[in-house]
C-alpha cells in the first residue's frame, strides 16, 4: 500500500500551463548594477532543495500548481523588477560596501533568482491531478481528505496533497509522508498501521471526501 499512487487522474494541462521562454527570463542578465563579482556569488548559492524521492513523480492539485504560477509570475513581473530598480539606484551612491540598500537589495535578488529556478523546475517537473475528478470515491488517493481517529478515539483531518503544497496548519499533508503513505488505499472503516519513531500506532479511517465529492 504505501509508496503507491493508483487510480490518479492527470490533468492534461499539466504541460500546457507554463509561460514559454520563462526560464530565460528567469535567468535574464541583471542590470548593469551587477558586478562579476556579484554573479560568482550568486552562482554559489544553492537552489532550495527539491524534497521528492529520486525517481518519483512531482503531483501536485490544479489549486497548488496555479498559485505557483501566480508567485513565479508575480517575482518576475513585479518584485524583482522593483528590486533591480533599487540596487541600481543604490549603486551610483557612493561606496557599496556601506551601502545597506545595495548590500540588501544584491541579497534580495540572488533569493529571488534562486526562488524562480526552483518554481519553474518545479512547474516543468509537474503532474496535476484534479481530486474532483477521481473516480474512485471510496478509497483514499491522492487529493483526498480524510478524517481518522487514533487508538483513543481523538480524530484529525488532513488533505493529501504535492510536496510543494504542504501546510501542516490547514492539515495539508505530502503524498510521500507517512501518514499518506499509511492511509493510500484504504476504505471507511478500515484500520491501517501508522509507522511513528515510537513504533507502530493503529488508526481507523472515519471519513473519505474529495473537495465537495464524498
């Protein structure tokens, strides 16, 4: 049961959503405010790690693809433009090693390249899957959200979703985290082993729903 994603429904658009020509325009050249010397420092800096297993598919819902989109779109049309802006007028002030606003600015920027390579990895890596169109209502797959109840009968609802969606807040849970893991497959009623650091705890499954479907 665990490590396995059946019966997902991929989007087609999952290709069809990106913007053509966006990594160019994510690693565009800077502005003439850019040194060699600030882009040996920004070759330095590491992208954000990608938290997928070696050789698994990067799912994620058509909610969490979208608002991925809308970050990488608003960092490339907006805030990094802004922030161009300033570092370029903080250069001609004088000398740059006391500059706080060029210092922080050429920081800013290299945070926001790094962001940029890493969502549009992401959105070319995507498969969406719509949990509205799973057919499988009875069972727990990718997108659903699911209430269980431990041994003492307290409950917890989380939603499975992409990696890149987490929000343990809003009970928002991977596909590849343990408690998914435990729950992929199962049915209304069953009881399935969650492996914790203490062992193995019994849950039971409580309820099945997909957004408004159940």
């Amino acid at each position: 049961m665990a490590g396995r994603v059946p019966a997902i429904h991929v989007d087609a658009r999952n290709k069809s959503g990106h913007d053509e020509g966006t990594k160019r325009s994510a690693d565009h050249g800077m502005s003439k405010a850019f040194t060699k010397e600030d882009a040996e420092t920004e070759e330095d800096l590491p992208d954000e790690p990608i938290a997928l297993p070696a050789g698994a598919k990067n799912y994620i819902t058509p909610d969490g693809f979208r608002r991925m989109q809308e970050e990488r779109k608003h960092l490339q049309q907006t805030e990094r433009p802004r922030v161009v802006d300033i570092v370029s007028w903080a250069a001609g002030n004088g000398d740059r090693s006391e500059n706080g606003d060029y210092i922080y600015g050429k920081q800013r920027l290299r945070e926001i390249d790094r962001r940029l390579r890493f969502l549009t990895k992401r959105l070319e890596s995507a498969e969406i899957v719509d949990p509205t169109r799973q057919a499988h209502l009875d069972r727990i797959f990718f997108g659903a959200t699911v209430t269980y109840a431990n041994a003492a009968g307290d409950e917890r609802t989380i939603t499975i979703v992409g990696v890149d969606e987490v929000d343990a807040d809003n009970g928002k849970v991977s596909w590849i985290s343990p408690i998914a893991r435990a729950l992929l497959k199962a049915q209304e009623g069953d009881i399935v082993e969650l492996r914790t650091p203490h062992g193995t705890e019994p849950i039971e499954v409580v309820e099945i729903s997909y957004g408004n479907r159940s």
